[in-house]
C-alpha cells in the first residue's frame, strides 16, 4: 500500500544560528481517514454526527518542525 510521506533534510545554515521552524502540510488525518467527521447511529435512523477531535474536521494535518543550533562543545 503505498503512502505519502515528506523527508528532511538537515543542514547548518551559513551565517546564523538563529532557530529554524519548517511547515509541512497535507498529511491526511490517520484518525479519521481524511473523513473530518463521522455520523454513529444512536437509535433507529437516529444518527449524529461528530467532528474528529484530531483534525478538528479540516481533514488533513501540519507538522511544524522547529530546529535549533548550538555550538557541539564537547567535555575535556
Ligand atoms: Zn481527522
């Protein structure tokens, strides 16, 4: 089954040490399958419908990757 994945790639940056923060986005939501919602039958045609609390119904999902560099300063 094939799925779709992002990979990073990790470097320095040349002139800074400043925090990096990268955004990768349209993962769809493992929880609800990409749905957003589902109905459940709580009666006979009685059905109601919830939001995924994952998603919170958008039907995909972010990650927000943070990376900070320090200097490798190793123990004497
Ligand atoms: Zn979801």
């Amino acid at each position: 089954m094939s799925r779709k994945s992002s990979i990073v790639t990790v470097e320095p940056p040349a002139y800074t040490t400043d925090a990096e923060k990268l955004e990768i986005a349209g993962f769809e939501c493992p929880y609800c399958c990409g749905q957003g919602k589902w109905s459940e039958e709580v009666g006979r045609n009685v059905y109601v419908e919830h939001t995924c609390r994952v998603c919170k119904g958008v039907k995909e999902l972010k990650a927000i990757i943070t990376i900070g560099w320090l200097p490798n300063i190793k123990p004497e």
